[in-house]
C-alpha cells in the first residue's frame, strides 16, 4: 500500500490489535481517518488508500451501479493489500477488518481468502461480491464474527447484491446485524457506538 494513515505514531503501535480500515469507491482514505476518535484507542487504526484511480480519488477495483466488477482487479487488490498486512501483523496482537462500501467487498473477500487471519469484521453499507471463484475458495472452519451495519433504504447497494451479502453473511458468519433508518449511504454515530461495542466484545474481551 502506497498510502497508509495511522490513528497512532509507529512507537506505540507494539503489542496492540491492528484495524485495517478500507474507504469507498471514489473517495479516498481520509473518509476512514475521521472515524479514528470514534473507535475504541485500544486499536491502532490503519487506513489505506485503494490502488484504483478515480477521477479524483480512489478505489478497490473498477464498479458500476450494477456492482459489476472484474475478478482479476479484485484478486489483483485483495494480494496487495493481503502483502501489507503480512508485512505488520507480526507488530500486533491481533488483525481485524472495517470496510465501508466497496470496502466492506474488499473486506469480505479478504475474510473469504483468509478466514484465519482474522479476529473481526465490520462491513458498513456495503456489500459482499456474488462471484463463483471466490465461492469456490472459501474454506471457514469456524464462524468468524462479522458486524453488517446498513440503511435498509440506501439506495446505493441494490436489493439483488444486499439480499445476497444477507445470504452469505448468514451462512458463513457469526452475524451481528443492525439497521439504521435514516443514515442513508452514510456511516452514523449511533452505528459507530455499536462498531466499538462489537470490537470490544470479540476482539479487546
């Protein structure tokens, strides 16, 4: 990853549970830097920035409204931020996820490459990818812990991907759901409460 902000300075970062933070398509990791205050400090919070240039900012791989995608732009995605974590995680107690948007897709499918590797997830308005070779992939030997916050009215995410990222969580997960009416395409304040109680329940416990 080229581009890295962390929520603390490198000598304070030993021993403590490492947060990956990934934004939505076409922002940029500056979205994820301003959650920081609203997450437990026990973390140290890491926010990349995706490799894909859009417009102005950035992204995970190319998407349009249908969330049609490319697998190759994934995987090629996933490996690169698979590498950074490899080159850390060994700073830390333990590795968690937070995917916002298309982020929550690259968050899930990091889970799908490594169910292992992970302590925690959490996906905010965002989806999981419908695609047959990552299906094909997948080996969960256990039920990892996954937070799946939304607006049932966010326009963004169409019902065909958001009824099946409700079937895939279901199935392959330790599932805490909530809704938020009202949010929108937005992460809100009440959902952040819940964000950090579920990080302090199933990884800070």
């Amino acid at each position: 990853m080229e581009t890295v902000v962390w929520s603390r300075p490198e000598h304070k970062r030993a021993g403590t549970p490492l947060l990956v933070m990934m934004h939505g398509y076409g922002t940029d990791e500056s979205r994820m830097v301003k959650l920081f205050d609203s997450l437990p400090p026990d973390f140290s919070c890491a926010a990349l920035r995706g490799p894909k240039v859009i417009g102005d900012h950035h992204g995970w791989f190319l998407l349009d409204y249908f969330l049609t995608h490319d697998f190759a732009d994934i995987i090629s995605s996933t490996n690169g931020v698979l590498a950074w974590i490899e080159s850390v995680k060994a700073r830390h107690s333990s590795v968690s996820l937070l995917g916002y948007s298309q982020g929550m897709a690259m968050a899930s499918t990091l889970l799908r490459l490594r169910p292992e590797q992970f302590r925690a997830v959490v996906g905010l308005s965002g989806f999981v990818l419908d695609n047959e070779l990552l299906a094909m992939s997948e080996s969960f030997e256990a039920r990892p812990p996954f937070f799946w916050g939304r607006d049932k009215d966010d326009v963004v995410i169409n019902d065909a991907a958001t009824e099946h990222t409700e079937e895939w969580l279901h199935e392959h997960t330790q599932l805490t759901a909530r809704t938020y009416p009202g949010m929108g395409h937005s992460i809100s304040k009440a959902e952040l409460i819940d964000v950090s109680a579920f990080l302090r329940h199933y990884v800070l416990r």
